[in-house]
C-alpha cells in the first residue's frame, strides 16, 4: 500500500473517498482512531492508503479534483515565472 494523501480536512478526505469509490478504486484510512483521541488540537493527521498499482490513477485523480499538486507544480517554485 502506499500514502495517496495526509490531511485533516474532513471534507477533502469525504470528496477523495467518493472519487476513488466512483473510479473502482479502493483506499483504506490510517491513523482514524488516533486522531479521533487525541482531540481537537489536529496534530495527527489521517492518511488515505491505495495499492501499489492504484497509486498512479488514484493521484490523477486527486490532482484533476485539486487536491493534491501536480508534481509539476512542486517542482516549480511558487510566485516565479517558468
């Protein structure tokens, strides 16, 4: 399995489940309970697991719904022209 995506926004995780379900694509959730406990304060963040062979097409489309950067755009500093 390998990490699709490390948040704590409820609503991106939410919208990243329903792509992935639509597309066919399994994720598992790490680290849920752990954040449930630990409370209010946000400092474990859950992540999104796929399989090794759903990465690919998982991460395309996370980065067409804008919620991961392309690695393009991390690779090219922000506020600069290319």
């Amino acid at each position: 399995m390998r990490e699709l995506l490390r948040t704590n926004d409820h609503v991106a995780l939410s919208l990243a489940m329903a792509l992935l379900k639509d597309a066919g694509i399994e994720c598992v959730m790490f680290d849920t309970h752990a954040a449930i406990i630990e409370g209010s304060i946000s400092a474990i963040q859950k992540r999104m697991m796929v399989l090794d062979e759903d990465y690919g097409v998982a991460r395309e489309l996370l980065v067409g719904a804008e919620l991961l950067e392309s690695r393009e755009s991390r690779d090219t500093p922000r506020g600069r022209p290319e």
